[in-house]
C-alpha cells in the first residue's frame, strides 16, 4: 500500500506561482512512476506531468516551460512548481503513484484556483 498526501493548492492571480507536494508512505520502495494530474468538472482527469522509471520527466503540452516536476527522495516528496499560472490551470491536481502490474494509487487532491 502507497499513501499519497497532496498539499499547496490555493488561490492566485493570474500569472502567480505555486508550488503543489505530494508525500508519499507506506511502501514507497515499489513506487515506479510518479505524477500530476488534474480535473475540473465535467471533464476527465488529465496528465500534467511526471517522473517514469527512465527518471525523465515528461509533461503535457500545455505545462512546458512553466509547470517543473521535481522530487525528493530522502523525504519521499514529488512536488510540481507552477509558474505563470492561468485561469485554464483552474483545476483539482492529483498525485498519482505506479506500482506496476496495474496497480496505482491516489492522493485527495488539492485545488488550484487561478483567478483572472
């Protein structure tokens, strides 16, 4: 079992910056990938960005050059820096962990309101 605790959303202007975390615990040791996801409602949840195996970060289109996946090992903590956010980043963000053969897990979410 993976246990996933998302912190740092908010509310912030238009152009504003934040930076999310995720802490992860349990059996962290079977963790293969790690990422960012987000949904607003009506729409289904969406990859932002994040860390495979290969430990090359990847990123949706729209999060290139201003979203920065990062993570610390020691303390077990993915974190996604969002700079010159936009009223579109408005969204509920999800850590999610891979563990292979099928297996994921979720964090609460955290939501991030960008007003304009």
């Amino acid at each position: 079992q993976v246990q996933l605790v998302e912190s740092g959303g908010g509310l912030v202007q238009a152009g504003g910056s934040l930076r999310l975390s995720c802490a992860a615990s349990g059996n962290t040791f079977t963790i293969n990938a790690m990422g960012w996801y987000r949904q607003v409602p009506g729409k289904q949840r969406e990859f932002v960005a994040g860390l495979s195996s290969s430990g090359r970060p990847s990123y949706t289109e729209s999060a290139k050059g201003r979203f920065t996946f990062s993570r610390d090992n020691a303390k077990n903590i993915v974190y996604l820096q969002m700079n010159s956010l936009k009223s579109e980043d408005t969204a509920v963000y999800y850590c999610r962990a891979y563990v292979g053969r099928g297996v994921e897990y979720w964090g609460q979410g955290t939501q991030v309101i960008v007003s304009s």
